[in-house]
C-alpha cells in the first residue's frame, strides 16, 4: 500500500495578522498545527516565510521542504508545552560544552583550539559574567555553579519560538557558548558553524574527507543556518 500524502488544495497562502499575532491562511482558511493548535506566529518575518513555503509547493505536499513551518510547529506544539525542561536541557549543555573539552596533543591541534574557542568563552564571560574553563581530555569536570546559573537565565528567557530555534543551534554545534553566539549575532552563522566542527575538520586535514560524513555534515550545516534564520524571524524587538 503507498503512503498517503497531502495534496494541494488551496490558490494562494497569505500572511495575515490577527489579534493574537500573526498566522497563515490557505485560501483564507487558517493553517493549524499537526497537535491542532492554531498557527500563532510572532512576527510579520515568520509568517512570510511560512506562506511562501506553502506557496511552493507543487501538487503533493512535502514537509521537508517547509523547515520554517516544521519550527514553528515545534515551537507550538513541543516547546510551549514543556517550555522549562528544554531551556534546563539546553543550559545543560554549559557544564560539558564542546569548547571546554581540550586535546593535550598534537601541538598544532592544541594551538589551534585555543586560538579559535577560547575568544567565544572569554566572549561569554564578558556577556554573561560567566567564563566556562577548559579541561584537557574527555572525562567530565563540572563547571562553576554559579556560571552556570548566570548562562541559564537566559535560555529561560527566551519565547518558545527562540527556543525551539536555540535547541538546534545548540544541539547541532555541541555547544551552549556557540548557540549564543549565534543567536547574538557575535559572528556569521558559518563562522561559527566552522568553530563547532574544528575537530572533525583536523581529522579531515590528517586523514582526508569521507563522503558519507561530509554529506551528512552538509545537512546538519543547513539546519544549523535554518535554525538561526527561524531565531532571527522570532525576534518582537
């Protein structure tokens, strides 16, 4: 039995504002999300982007080509819900973050990750007054607690459009201090991008690419300039 799938039914998606914010409508009919909730978008930017990838479709539906409808759905039905959890997981990230974690040799390596990561955590530091400190090797060392707490309250901050937008500039690069970065506007996003895969880089440069791994790097890479894009269209100020 083939799968089922949604096909076209509507002329034109058109973003329209409402009391409650922003939404999108099919043919005047409002889009709701896949739990059933209303589509309630924060800004103009987002629900533009939203109509235009309804637009784009072509007679069958294709939810992979709609990232900023995917988000916002996350945004709604996942991240609303459970807004707490997913800002502590997330801050989580503080106490074993990617850039904390040192190699002791080669030389160059060594070099190279102060040389690129230690100006994010001194960054960081004169942010948010908290200096995360770097370890050699792999086994964990908690940070400082009081750090932690000052990186913490932020993420909490966030609207849960930021934050479904934050989990994956955080999960993807492995880092709390480069979601920041990036959400913050310290760097462009392929630069930083570029700084969350340093390691995978050096092996490259030792061994050679492998193929498959530069593929699915590729993909993560998009979803990680997807990510900021969609944090960028939360913004209200």
């Amino acid at each position: 039995m083939s799968e089922w799938k949604q096909k076209r039914f509507w002329t034109a998606a058109t973003a329209e504002q409402n009391d409650a914010g922003w939404t999108v409508t099919l043919d005047g009919r409002a889009i709701k999300t896949p739990a059933k909730a209303p589509l309630v978008l924060p800004t103009q930017a987002m629900a533009d982007a939203v109509a235009a990838e309804w637009d784009a479709q072509d007679e069958v539906v294709n939810p992979l080509s709609m990232p900023f409808t995917r988000s916002a759905n996350a945004a709604i039905d996942k991240v609303a819900i459970q807004h707490t959890e997913v800002a502590d997981m997330l801050a989580a990230y503080g106490d074993a973050d990617l850039l904390c974690y040192r190699a002791d040799a080669p030389e160059e390596l060594v070099d190279r990750q102060a040389a690129t990561w230690d100006p994010y955590l001194d960054w960081a530091g004169a942010t948010f007054g908290a200096r995360l400190m770097p370890r050699t090797g792999l086994m964990h060392e908690s940070q400082d607690a009081d750090a932690l707490a000052a990186l913490s309250g932020p993420v909490h901050a966030m609207s849960n459009f930021e934050l479904a937008a934050f989990h994956d500039l955080v999960s993807l690069s492995g880092s709390l201090i480069l979601g920041f970065a990036a959400a913050q506007d310290l760097h462009p996003p392929l630069t930083i991008w570029a700084a969350s895969r340093l390691d995978e880089t050096w092996q490259e440069e030792q061994w050679g690419e492998d193929e498959e791994a530069q593929e699915v790097a590729k993909i993560k890479e998009g979803s990680f300039l997807h990510a900021k894009a969609f944090f960028d269209a939360a913004k209200t100020g």
